[in-house]
C-alpha cells in the first residue's frame, strides 16, 4: 500500500517507475501479448498465490491471469 500511494503522490518517486509504466501500457495495446510475458505473469500470480494463500494483501479480483502461452 505504501508503494501505491508513494507511485500516486510522490512525483519523484513515479519518476523512477516511467519508463516500466510506459513498457505495460505499449504490452497493454498490443495486439498480440508475447509468450514469455504470458509465462513471465502466471508464474507471478502463482507466487502470490503462495505467499498471500487467502488473499488479504493481493485480493482475488486482482489476480486475473493473461491468455494461456501458446505451446512451444
């Protein structure tokens, strides 16, 4: 929560986070979202699923996972 609210009001701060901020707005308009960013995400929510098993930090809402990666 503390992040949150650092990336909202602390100008300087945010700054540091653009360039990541700009990468998942361009993934979030692309047409087709690349396989190993699909992976990349599951295996994430996976370790949130782990760590935070009943989802008080990270609620369920949030948890949506991308399209399945496509087989290699």
């Amino acid at each position: 929560m503390e992040f949150c609210r650092r990336l909202d009001e602390d100008a300087e701060f945010a700054e540091w986070f653009g360039p990541l901020s700009d990468s998942v707005e361009a993934v979030a308009r692309a047409a087709e979202v690349p396989y190993r960013l699909i992976a990349l995400q599951h295996a994430v929510l996976d370790l949130i699923d782990l760590l935070d098993p009943r989802a008080e930090r990270f609620p369920d809402h949030r948890r949506s996972r991308l399209g399945r990666p496509p087989e290699r």
